[in-house]
C-alpha cells in the first residue's frame, strides 16, 4: 500500500559489493520498485560492477559507490572495507537512516563496522545481513580465519534473512546467530511474447544457467552417456539444450564435440530472461543438477510455468521442487540416482499437477510473498529498534 503523500517514508540503505550479473544482484534490483513504495530507499554499491545498474529504478542521488576496488572477499577487501565503512556510517548519520540491509559477505563485513562505527559515535544503526548461498565448510587456513572474522561481526546484526531454510541451517559457520528469517527469492514471467523457441520436435531437454563445475551440468550430461543406453536416448528423440555461459562452457563443448553428440546438444550461451523464460515454458523437462545451491531459481520458475522439473537435492532446491508433487529429486552427485531418475521420467512418461506447481509458487516464490516478507522484517525493526 503506497503511504499518504504528506508521510516521509522511512529511510532504508541497502548495501551490496556490485551490480555484476548474478542472482542476489538481479533479485535487489527486481524488488527495489516494490520497496520504494513503503521507503526511502538508497542504494550503496561497494565497486565498479555495474552491469545491472541502468535498471535500477531510483534517482541518481540516491545511488553511490565507495568503490573499495573489489567485490568479493579478500585480504585487501577486508582492509579497504573497514575505511569504506567508516565514510558510510558518516553518510548514514548525515542522512539520518537508520536501517542498513546489506547483501553478501563483502557488504555483510562493511555493513557491520559501519554500524559499529556509528554506534561509537552515538548513531544506532540496525543491520539486517540478507544470505543467498549455502556456506560450506572451510578447507583452508586462509578460509577458516576469514570466516571466524565474519562470526565475530556478526554481533552487529539485528537480523538476518535466508533465501531458504537449507541456507539459514549452514549459518552457524559465519554467524554467531543460529537462526535466520527465511524469505525465498521470488521470479516473474516478464516475458512479452510467448512463443515456441524450439525448431524441432522430440523430447525437449533444457539445463540453464552459469555453466560452472557448481552448476552440474557436465555431471548430468556425462551421467547420461555413462549410464543411459542409446535406446534410452533415441526412442524419445531426445535434445538437450544448455544454456548459458561460464567457467566449465569451453570444456564441455569440446566434450560434447569428443562424444559425437553435437547432433543431440545445443549450446545457446547467454540469452535474455524473456527468450530463457520460453524456453523453459516449451520444454518437455528442465533439469536443475546442482551439486551445490542455495535455492535455485530456474526451478522457481520452472513450476511456475508449469513445466516438468528433476532436481538434485542439493541446499535449497528440495523446497522448490517437491518429490512427486512438484517436480522430481535425485541425490546431488550421485551419478546412478540422477540416471535412474531420469530414465523413469522418459520410459514411464511421469508427470506432476500443474495446479499444485502453481499453488506452491504463489505461497513462496512470487514477488509479493517476498516484499510482504521484508517489509515485516523491515517494519518490525523500526517500530521497535
């Protein structure tokens, strides 16, 4: 509900390490036209990624950069980022805001010195630290002391937000806090035409997203070759189509060119979300084989189009795609569970309720369902401090 005109808005900043494209950067930027409706919204980027940037629908002087010269976590980050927090609890003093929601572990580390640089100076500040991916467990010195850096910040913050409850279970690796307030990632169908992007029959196969080891797309592929017969392959006249690039995309193609499967494989690359979103809508399967993933939005929209979904079991995607109600799960990186899966869904022609799909993803995934779940948490916060 838009407030009354002559009611200032309460003042929010978000913070986030760039406006690179990725799927916490896309979410914030879908969700500000939402947001600023209820708030004041400023927005504070922490370097020069900037892709999505153009999109963002606010004001100029409402948008500013403390360009700390990286994105991600590193020792010079760390550094950089205890002086840039310091210029932003000024800013924040100066402007009289007094909520600050950062996004990913740069912004989460900035965000907290600057609310404690302004509780030092007599400014309360109340962080909300907003996680979208799963954190595993350190395997390196260098990791294990950047991420009990983090723990001990984490003190600072008076709430924290998961994407899914698969994230807010692996918190306690980088957070005092135990417990986090889930608001899944919400998707859209912003497509303006609703077309079949498919030039040939058979049954339509489509992997989509960045085409990295994390990803699974090589897995899967492989596991088909290993474990399916041609049989299998054939009868359905089966085609995959992948979509999207990455680390692993070079690799794979020559695999794929190695395999003899060029006729049976199509790599796309990058395409739009309107074009990505018809392709998903006319395929006969999506396959989300993820070995690692805090909630997986292809599958989000994927039951929102109605479509037929496996998934690996992998972080968040169990509370996307339901076992037999909403789509269908192997075991993540278990090579004889996704085959077997796979070839039961082309032998025995399985399929879910479209209407439950869509039941599911209006309770959880829709952009209402996320606004409503922050402007509680938002709300609650500066009610009652």
């Amino acid at each position: 509900m838009v407030p009354p005109v002559n009611t200032p808005r309460p003042k929010i900043t978000v913070l986030i390490p760039g406006l690179g494209v990725g799927g916490a950067e896309l979410q914030l930027v879908h969700s500000i036209p939402f947001l600023v409706h209820d708030y004041d919204v400023h927005l504070v980027l922490l370097s020069d990624e900037e892709a999505l940037l153009a999109q963002v629908s606010l004001p100029t002087d409402r948008v500013s950069v403390l360009k700390i010269g990286r994105a991600h976590i590193d020792r010079s980050s760390l550094w950089r980022g205890i002086r840039a927090a310091w210029y932003l609890s000024r800013t924040l003093r100066r402007q009289q805001i007094r909520l600050l929601v950062a996004h990913l572990p740069l912004a989460h580390w900035v965000g907290r010195w600057a609310a404690f640089f302004s509780k030092v100076s007599g400014w309360t500040i109340a962080l909300v630290t907003h996680h979208h991916s799963i954190y595993e467990s350190p395997h390196t010195l260098s990791r294990k002391l950047t991420w009990q850096l983090l723990r001990f910040s984490s003190l600072m913050d008076k709430e924290t937000i998961c994407v899914s409850r698969a994230v807010a279970a692996t918190l306690p690796r980088v957070q005092v806090a135990t417990k986090g307030r889930v608001i899944y990632n919400f998707v859209v169908d912003d497509r303006s035409s609703k077309e079949n992007p498919f030039g040939r029959s058979g049954f339509k196969v489509v992997l989509a997203g960045r085409v990295e080891p994390v990803k699974g797309q090589t897995f899967f592929l492989k596991v088909i070759a290993q474990q399916l017969s041609e049989e299998d392959l054939v009868r359905p006249s089966l085609h995959i189509w992948v979509i999207g690039e990455g680390s692993d995309l070079n690799a794979l193609q020559q695999w794929v060119k190695n395999q003899g499967w060029s006729d049976r494989v199509t790599f796309l690359g990058a395409v739009d979300h309107a074009q990505l979103l018809n392709f998903l809508a006319y395929a006969d399967l999506v396959v989300v084989p993820s070995l690692q993933e805090g909630l997986g939005n292809v599958a989000v929209e994927a039951i929102m189009l109605g479509r037929n979904v496996l998934a690996s079991d992998a972080g968040g995607l169990p509370e996307v795609v339901l076992p037999g109600r909403t789509g269908f799960v192997f075991t993540a990186g278990d090579a004889r569970s996704a085959a077997d899966r796979f070839r039961q869904i082309l032998n025995q022609g399985l399929g879910v309720d479209s209407e439950y799909q869509r039941s599911h993803y209006i309770q959880h995934f829709t952009v209402k369902a996320h606004v409503d779940g922050l402007r509680e948490c938002f709300d609650s916060i500066l009610r009652h401090g």
